[in-house]
C-alpha cells in the first residue's frame, strides 16, 4: 500500500492511497469493506467506480482517493510513478511519501 500527500501537489484531494488485491474479487471486497467502514464513521458522499469489474476501484472520500488494483493492472498504470512514487518493493509493504 502506498499513501501519496497530494498538498500542495493537487486540489483534488488531500491524500492518495493506491493498495493491491490478489484478484478481482478480492478488489471489489476490499472495496465494500473499506466504503462500509467510511459510511459508519460518518463520512458522507463517498462514491465508488470501477468495482463491478474489479479491476481498477475508485473511492472518492472527499480529501482521500483510494485506488484499489488487481497487481498487474496496477503495475500498468503505476500511479505511483505518476506522482514521482516508487512503488512498494515487496507486495502488502507499506510505503508513505509525504
């Protein structure tokens, strides 16, 4: 999992996160559970994309992004190469830049 700090970098949110599931169900898992966790805490308008295919999800929180990738899709697109991340050496790592 990397966490991207977007200030001063972007207006569209505070904080990236970008995490890996080891296949499309798994995604769209991690997907209900995370968006079910922001709902009982209170956050309101959180929106979801992408999680009928797993694939690629896209979870809008407001000042957070969260982008949940099969491993291969997200080694494709490498956001984290985007915003002048590198991408966690081993899977499941944490890695913040800030």
């Amino acid at each position: 999992m990397t966490v991207i700090n977007l200030a001063g970098k972007s207006s569209i949110a505070d904080y990236m996160v970008i995490a890996s599931g080891t296949s499309a169900r798994q995604v769209s898992a991690m997907a209900d559970h995370l968006v079910e966790k922001l709902k009982d805490e209170g956050q309101e308008g959180v929106t979801i994309d992408g999680k009928s295919q797993g694939d690629w999800v896209l979870i809008d929180a407001g000042d957070v992004i969260v982008h949940l990738f099969r491993p291969e899709v997200r080694e494709f697109y490498n956001l984290e190469k985007m915003w002048g991340v590198d991408m966690p050496a081993q899977p499941g790592a944490l890695h913040a830049q800030g």
